[in-house]
C-alpha cells in the first residue's frame, strides 16, 4: 500500500507526510511544475502543466489498496475504479457508495457556473477539517493493513 496524493493546491500534503512517516509507507505526492513542493521523506514527481497530467500520472501509478488524496471526483472515480481508496481534503472518504452523488453535484454547480446563476465562495479552512482528514486516513491505513 501506498498514499499517492494529488499536491496541486493540495492543503493537507503535510498531514499525508506526517501519517505515511508514522506509519512507515511510501507516500507520493504529484504536482506539476508550476508548483514548489520539497520534502525529504516524500517521493514528489513533477509532470507537465496541461489539464489532468497529475490526474492521469495517479491513475495509471494507483493500484489496489492504494490511498489517493484528491479533492477530484472524477480522479476519484478513476482511482476506485482501479481497486485504490480515496479520501478528500476534508476527511471524506469517497466510495463507490457515495462516488455518483458527488460527481453528479460537480456536473450540477459546473452547469450553474456556465450558466452564472451561482458563484461559490469557499469558506477559510479550519483546524477541525485537518483534524478530520487526519483521523480519516489514519483509519483508512489500519483498516487496510
């Protein structure tokens, strides 16, 4: 088992770090060029800037069991569809349970935003969603030992 973690803007790489050390797995994490990401335990591979380069690295790197830290759901989807488990940014673990509802709310505010009707605006991250990412993938590498 490894974490693969999508580093783009990726809020929770250090907590991802910080679980794989502790518990003794290799983590890597993919970012494209445009981004600075060092670290001495992680594994970072840099791929080219166009759209889902980092998307399709992960795809075609995950295997089954693996653990992917996306907040992209059709990365998500991909993944699963690949036997790896996925967790988002704030502690969701996506599924094949839960997997359409998301990508079809996506599709929903994607359509709304083309259409100017909404504009979202997210709210500042707090503690308790890293604490909850955390706690998350903590279950997710003990469940799946």
């Amino acid at each position: 088992m490894k974490i693969l973690v999508d580093a783009d803007g990726c809020p929770v790489t250090h907590l991802a770090i910080k679980v794989a050390k502790e518990y003794d797995l290799n983590i890597i994490l993919v970012k494209n060029y445009a981004h600075e990401i060092q670290d001495s335990y992680a594994t970072i591979i840099t791929v080219d800037i166009s759209r889902d380069s980092a998307d399709f690295y992960i795809v075609n790197n995950a295997e089954k069991n693996d653990i992917v830290v996306t907040q992209d759901y059709g990365l998500a989807a991909m993944a699963l569809a690949k036997g790896a488990i996925c967790i988002n940014q704030n502690g969701l673990i996506i599924s094949s349970y839960n997997i359409d509802d998301l990508l079809n709310h996506r599709h929903i505010n994607q359509k709304l935003r083309r259409e100017q009707k909404i504009y979202s605006k997210f709210r500042k991250r707090d503690n308790s969603a890293d604490e909850k990412f955390e706690k998350s993938l903590i279950g997710l590498v003990l469940n799946s030992r």
